[in-house]
C-alpha cells in the first residue's frame, strides 16, 4: 500500500504520471533534453551521437558503442590480464565523462525468421522448403516461449562541457582567471566591431570539435587501448534506431532532427536537416505514448512476428547496497552473465551507470567517518564496555581508507534492473522471482519514483541515474516537504568490475546452423557461404541426436544449391534412416556393391568461372595419384620403392592426359551426358594401364635410379588386377559408371565393409565418385556416417584426410560423424584429419571417454565432464539436444532446437520407421504423411 504522502504526490504531480500526447511535447523535453541527433564525420570516421541540452545551456553529447567483451568460456584463460585491464579502465575515466551501460535483451524470432525466408525464396526443392518452415516455426515458437532472446549490451558516455570546464577551471586557477578576463575583454570587442555572430558560429563549431575529441575520441583510446575490449562505435541511425526502440517497437525510420558535422582539413562545417513540425521527443512517443506510474510504466510493443501490438508493464529494482559473495574475480567478470543465463531471466535488462568521484572528498568523508567510529569506541572502553556498532564501524572505515588508497578514486554505480511483462500480476511474480534469485546482490522494487527512474535510464537523459527529490506532506506544518534521495552506491575500482559486462556469448558467424546458448543468446556456425571454409565434425553417444544435426547441416547446404554427398555405414541389411531421408528429398541411394563407377571420370566443369576449372583439374589429378597409391602401390615400409612408384604413376597419369584420343573421348562423353553411347566408351582405368610403360615414358624414367623396372613391374601387376572386368574389384572401379550422380543429393551405401580388398575398392569408389562431384560445383559437402568404420582401411582414412587437407581450397566442407574418436586418432592419418577439422560438435557422452576425448580432439578436460552430465541428455519432450562446440579454438555450451520433421524424417530405430512407413504407406501425399507423422510423435513424446 502507498503512504498517504506519496498518494498525495501522485496527485499533485500529474505530468510526473501522465507524458502523453503530441501537444504535451514541451513538456516531455523538460524531462527529455533531446535536442538533435548528429552524424560527426571526421576524415571519413562516421560515427553519431545525440545532442542533448537544457535551455541556452551548454550542448550536451552522448555517443554510444556496442560492447562485445570476452567470450564467458574463454575467460578463466585470460582472467588475469583482464582483470587488471578492466581495473586500470575504470580507474582512468575522465571526471568529466559519465558512463550509462545498457544490458539485456529482446524475446524475438525476427532476424533468423528473415534469414530462412530467403533461404526458402531460393531453393526450388519443396521437401527441403517443408524442412525450413517447420525451422522457421521453431525459431519463432523459442522468441515466444522466451528461450530465444538475442543479447546486446551497450555504452552511452555522456560528455559535459560544463564539468569538463569547471574540472579543468580548478586545476589551474590563475590561467582560468586568465582566460576568463580575455574572453571578457573579446566579447566588448567584438560587439563593438560586429562580429559577434560570426564569433558565436565559430564557438558552436569549436564546441563540436571539442566535444568529439575529449568525449568520443578519448573514450574510444581507453576502450580500445586501456581497456583492452571490442567496440563497435554507433552510427547516428543506430543510436536513434536503439533509442526509438525504447518506446516502441515498430520500425523507428529517420531522425526529424539530424546535425551534421565534418571536420577535415578545411576545418569544421555544421550542417542541419528538420522535417517535421513536431519535436523531435514528440516523435519518441507519437505512436504509443507510455503511462508512467510511481511502480511501473506501461508501453505499447508492436510484435514485427505477430503483428499486433502488445502491452508491456515494466518494474525496476534497485541495489541497497554494496555486493557480497564475490570473492573471486572469476565471479565478478561473470556475475551479470550468470544472471543473464537463468531460464527465467526472460525480457530482463540491467541499466547501470559509472561517474569517477573525487578521491579528495572520498577520503576526507572515510577519514571522518574513522574517526567519529574510533571516538566512539574509545568513549565506550573508558566505561569499561564494549561497543561492538562502533567497533564494526571503525572496520568498515579503515577499509574503506585502504581501498582508496590502493585502488584510487571511487566508482559511484547506479545499478537498476528492468523486468517487463505483459501484466502487473505477471510483473509482481518476475520481480519477487528475480530478488530471490540474485544471491550476490540485495535488491528491491521501486513503488515510489518508478517513473522518474525509467526516464534517468533513457540515453536522452542526462540526470545522475538513482538521484531523485520526492515529496511528502507535513501535516503538522501544513506545508509540502521534499527530501533529496541519491541511491549510488560507492565502490572501488576492483569491485566495480563486476558492472561492466566483461564475459557474455559472443556470436560465430552471422548466418548458419543456429544454437541457443545458456543465456538464450542465438549463436550460429557456418559452412556455407564463402570464406566459411571449415570441416567439421560431430561426436556423441547413440540416441543423442547427431545425425538429426548431421541432416541439418545437409538440408541447409541442399537449400543453398549446395550438392551433399554422404557416405554411409548402414547395417548389414542396408536399413537406414538416411536410405529413407534420401528418398524423400529426391536424392540419388546407391548401393556401392551393385555398380560400377570409373575412378578416373573426368566431371563436367563448365557450370565453374573459367579460372578455376584448371585448378579443379589438377587437385582431380592430385586425387587419382592418392586412389592409385592406394590401390597399386607398394607398402610404406619401402619409401623409395613408394616414392618411384608415385613419379612414375605421375608421369603416366600426366601422358595419359596429353593423348589427344584420350582427351577426345573424355570431351565427348561429357558433352553427350551419362547414358550414351559416348559414356559407355569414355577411358577409364584400362586405358590408363597402357600409359605405365616403359614405352610410353621412356625418355622421362632416366633419372629415377636402378629399381625403375622393379616399380614398373608391381604398378603394372597391380594395374592388371584390379582392371580385369571379371573380377569384383574389376566390375567395381574400372568400368564407366553405371549410375547418374547429377542430383543434389546423393547417398553411398557401404554396406558389409570389412579388411579385404573388395571392401577397399568399393570405399575408394565410393570416394572417387563424391571427389568428382564435389569438385564441379564452387561449395559443396562430403558427410561419411559412422566414421569410425575408417580404421577398416587406413588407405581410405588416408583419403579422408587428404580430402581434408586439401579440399578446403576446392570448396569442398567434409563432415564426419561418430561416436567415438578414440580408434581413429590413435593413427597417423586419424590425427591428420582431426589437426584439420576446425569445428566440432560434442553432444553427450559416457563418462569414461571424457578423458581420451579431451585428449584427441583438444578440448579442456573441465568442458568435456559437462558433456557426460545428466544435462546433456536429449529432452524429446521440449525438444533439443545439449552440444559442446569448438570452433576454431572458440568453445560454447548451446542447446540445439531440431525442427520437428527433421527429428521425425531422421528416427532410426526399428519401431520408429515402420510406424513413419503405415503413415506414408496409408496417405498419398508424402508431405501430408510426413505432418501427420509429426504430430503423432510429438504426442506420444509429450
């Protein structure tokens, strides 16, 4: 219940409580001095601000940089060098500069809702369409829920003229004295000559200038520099663009006032654009004006997602004093994080405010407090008793006297926090639940100037944030009282850390596979567009969702025009989820046992820009020396037997390609197309035999030494092994192929794949045929299902990691997906692939191969445990799967929400197809199959 003094105040202070309207706009800008925005460009720097000012006074500037900090699970690594960065920071802000940090974050679906329509715009494949909107559904069911919320924290610093000039006044008294005489004596000669107007020009220009060097340009030294963070400076339509959002949600369009300054070689030039009647704080609030209440306010949301305008109450809490609990720095660099990351810190932001005191005043007001205490406690022990308020009074002085002396002038922090809801009965329970819940800090809920504190929060406001005057009524005196209230509270350099948002989830890439990290921050990688070069890998138990995020990956890159090609390890019977996923999306399912593929096809390269169709050619050549090695060379035991079987394998391969009957043939089954009667006479690995010769390279095998006929000898034996036709080998790899691999999508089925060398060719097939293809397009991708059946064959996870190594440059991404890498690291060729795997993704795990897997895949040992927790269990009721991600050496905890038809599209066990099987058998169209599929096992997952 509100006291009768502050019903009273309510009553007598109206437009406290009611800023509405457009007629009411010089009103507001008694509140609001938001006088312009501006644009400073300076040699080409852009960079804007607002400009601020109460009447004839002195401008006042604010200019505003997006804070990126440290990524929260790098911290522990840098923990030291940026404590110590943060401390010096704070300590050398200017005195007159105030520092407004703006942190949280906004429940909406709307950029990722944007990227995946354009994704569906362009793609052509209904199925993979059908996979995209269910996406999309989910993004925006995540904004709905809360658990989508992407995080921003920004800097507003404000710069004073007033105080800097008064700062700068008492520093030397004699040359202010001075200075002030002369510009006495200039203004009487210059009303006496007429140019006073001139020299009013110029000083307005000068204060521009002045206030960008000693406001934007030193503060951005000491961010960059002392501090040691990643900045982005705002533009002046971002600055508005953040400000407008305040207010409202809708699209907030152009500045009504903007100022424009260059500053160059020439000088200094003001410009200025209006367009409107209106104030340009009347434009803040024309849609939806606020109502501002002593406990809340309430604004109007326009949803861009929905559609409709929502109601929003906000409730602000404030700090009563100084912290505790925070022994540790690693704590204080993530204590606003760690509020952040509870589930149910949903539309929370934290407005917080830094303004550099005087260390003069600091000290003088701790050293009388010490001894006013000591006094006290002497005046107690003469009477032979113990005082124990005073004693803890004179602790808490003297520590106070040694924090200033060791850590400088003080931080005076204003710290409020903002909850919204769309109710006040919503409200009240979010700002009981949010007290509860911050240990570290007390906290309570403003009933009486709610109202006013919102608007100090605003980067258009200038006022010192929880420093306010409040009225009451004096019954006795029959006359109005009014008490002067500042809630800042004192901290030391060191404890100030804890407010300024050093560790958040920074973001991987701007577009891709998308993940919600434990603060609901939406954080992304990518595969796909150019310049993203990275092959990846997935690792986790059965049942935990991979090859469901494996799938994602591939349906992506399928909407991109990106041709995917997998090889897959299915059970001996040939079941597999991605056998049916294939079918559904059109692709091509070959089973490798039953074709035959020429290992040394020469693609079609004239979708690709002329310039690179060389370069493709020659890592195809570079890729048939490997086959070839493989399959007919000599073991590695004997390197230089290897190495003259690879110059002579080289020579005939470059000989065979200079034939101008081989060439020919080669053009004419690539103009012709697979399937004709030119296809069926194209060379293959028959023709390259005749090439290994001593015939053939004669003139070129002089300078190989004396074992030339030996190598000869086992090339060509080998050669003639597997190019009989009669064989399984033969039928395999040396005939042209028997199957089109034109689609998108392609699905190579290695089925009963062992250590004998029918199983080696087939993998090699296998390969060759997705080399070929990928090489024809600029991006494309190989996914190998269950990669540990590689250590079947070390020659073909030699493949796979040359296939790594070099296919970056050729724009091939390679996907590899396991559940264990223990085997596959313990080889030399294992190791390879995994040094050039950039990214990987580690679901759950047992816990007994949380340490080899530290080991083989680099990952601190700390990240890994987390992976064999019970969190990390998939939730099929909410629907998402816990992942470690490294990429590059970034590592991040996230949730990945599936879409629902892609969880379905890829269930694998028995009981799971037959009951996807009765749907598709029993509804003709497969993608109303597929949605009536979905809701069924939603239901019984639910």
């Amino acid at each position: 219940m509100l006291h009768e003094d502050d019903k009273l105040y309510k009553k007598e202070n109206a437009l406290d409580l009611k800023i509405t309207g457009q007629a009411e706009h010089g009103s507001i800008s008694d509140y609001l001095p938001l006088q312009a925005t501006c644009e400073f460009d300076v040699f080409g720097e852009k960079v804007g601000s607002l400009v601020l000012r109460h009447g004839f006074a002195s401008r006042i500037f604010t200019w505003g940089w997006e804070i990126y900090g440290t990524h929260v699970y790098d911290l522990a690594e840098n923990l030291v060098s940026l404590y110590d960065a943060e401390a010096e920071g704070l300590l050398n802000i200017p005195y007159y500069l105030i520092w407004d940090i703006h942190i949280g974050g906004e429940a909406t679906s709307y950029d990722r809702t944007q990227q995946l329509l354009r994704l569906i715009e362009n793609n052509t494949n209904p199925e993979i369409d059908q996979l995209l909107v269910a996406e999309l559904s989910r993004a925006q069911q995540l904004a709905r829920t809360g658990m989508r919320e992407p995080k921003f924290a920004r800097l507003y610093v404000t710069y004073k003229p007033k105080s800097d000039k008064q700062g700068r006044k008492s520093s030397d008294k004699i040359e202010a004295f001075g200075k002030e005489v002369y510009e006495l004596w200039a203004g009487v000669r210059d009303s006496i000559s007429n140019k006073k107007t001139q020299n009013k020009i110029i000083a307005v220009e000068e204060q521009f200038k002045t206030a960008f060097l000693r406001g934007y340009r030193s503060t951005s030294t000491l961010l960059t520099g002392t501090f040691g963070v990643s900045v982005r400076p705002m533009g002046e339509s971002e600055i508005w663009t953040n400000l407008r959002h305040r207010f409202s949600g809708e699209a907030p369009g152009k500045s009504p006032n903007i100022i424009r300054c260059k500053i160059d070689e020439r000088g200094v030039r003001l410009s200025s654009e209006v367009t409107g009647e209106m104030h340009i704080t009347g434009h803040l609030i024309k849609d939806y004006p606020p109502k501002l209440d002593p406990e809340w306010v309430y604004t109007k949301r326009f949803d861009p997602e929905s559609g409709l305008l929502q109601d929003r109450y906000t409730g602000i809490l404030r700090a009563t004093g100084q912290y505790k609990s925070l022994a540790h720095e690693f704590h204080q660099c993530r204590a606003l994080w760690d509020l952040l990351a509870n589930e149910s810190s949903s539309d929370t932001e934290f407005c917080i405010q830094l303004t550099p005191s005087d260390s003069k005043i600091a000290r003088e007001a701790a050293s009388q407090l010490y001894r006013q205490s000591v006094k006290q406690f002497e005046a107690t022990a003469s009477k032979r008793d113990y005082d124990a308020t005073a004693d803890e009074n004179t602790r808490l002085a003297r520590e106070a006297l040694r924090s200033l002396h060791s850590q400088g002038a003080p931080i005076r922090v204003g710290f409020c926090v903002l909850i919204h809801r769309q109710s006040l009965a919503q409200l009240d329970i979010a700002c009981r639940d949010f007290i509860s819940r911050c240990r570290w800090l007390e906290l309570v809920r403003e009933y009486v100037v709610a109202h006013r504190l919102w608007l100090q929060t605003l980067p258009c406001n200038d006022d010192p944030m929880l420093q306010y005057k409040v009225f009451g009524y004096d019954y006795a005196r029959i006359k109005r009282t009014g008490a002067q209230f500042d809630r800042r509270i004192y901290y030391g350099v060191k404890d100030a850390i804890a407010f300024f948002p050093i560790a958040r989830t920074l973001p991987n890439d701007e577009h891709g596979i998308e993940f919600i990290a434990p603060d609901k921050q939406p954080f992304r990688v990518d595969f796909f567009h150019p310049g993203k070069e990275k092959h990846w890998c997935i690792v986790a138990a059965q049942r935990s969702s991979k090859s469901v995020l494996a799938n994602n990956i591939a349906d992506h890159a399928l909407a991109m025009n990106q041709p995917v090609t997998w090889l897959d390890y299915p059970p001996p019977d040939g079941s597999s989820a991605l056998r049916d996923r294939c079918k559904y999306l059109g692709g091509t399912h070959i089973d490798i046992q039953l074709e035959s593929f020429n290992i040394i096809q020469i693609p079609n390269f004239s979708g690709l820009p002329q310039e690179i169709q060389q370069d493709r050619l020659r890592s195809l050549v570079s890729y048939w020396l490997e086959q070839l090695m493989i399959l007919v060379g000599p073991t590695r035991q004997d390197v230089q037997l290897e190495q003259i079987a690879r110059t002579i394998l080289e020579l005939s391969i470059t000989t065979y390609l200079d034939d101008p009957v081989i060439q020919s043939r080669y053009g004419n089954s690539i103009r012709d197309g697979f399937g004709s009667s030119s296809w069926q006479s194209t060379p293959t690995l028959q023709d390259l035999t005749r090439f290994v010769t001593r015939e053939k390279l004669e003139s070129r095998l002089a300078n190989l030494g004396d074992r030339v006929q030996q190598a000869l000898d086992l090339l060509q034996f080998n050669l003639s092994r597997i190019t009989d036709t009669r064989t399984t080998i033969g039928k395999a790899i040396a005939l042209p192929s028997t199957v089109c691999i034109d689609k998108a999508l392609t699905v190579f089925s290695l089925r009963n794949m062992n250590e004998g060398q029918e199983s080696l060719a087939y993998s090699l097939a296998a390969y060759s045929s997705a080399i070929q293809k990928s090489l024809s397009h600029e991006i494309s991708h190989v996914l190998i299902d269950e990669a540990q059946n590689l250590v079947t064959h070390t020659g073909v996870l030699k493949l796979a990691s040359n296939l790594a190594t070099k296919g970056g440059k050729d724009g091939i991404r390679l996907g590899v997906i396991t559940n264990s890498f223990t085997r596959v690291a313990q080889s030399e060729a294992g190791a390879d692939l995994l040094a050039n795997i950039s990214t990987k993704f580690v679901g759950r795990i047992e816990a007994g191969s949380a340490e080899p897997l530290s080991q083989s895949l680099g990952i601190p040992r700390e990240l890994v445990n987390q992976c064999a927790s019970n969190k990390f269990y998939t939730n099929r009721k909410e629907g998402y799967s816990s992942w470690l991600i490294q990429d590059y050496s970034k590592h991040t905890m996230g949730r990945w929400y599936a879409p629902w038809e892609s969880v379905v599209l890829s269930a694998s066990n028995a009981n799971e197809r037959n009951i996807k099987q009765w749907f598709f058998d029993r509804i003709p169209d497969k993608h109303e199959a597929l949605a009536a599929c979905t809701r069924y096992f939603r239901d019984c997952w639910q």
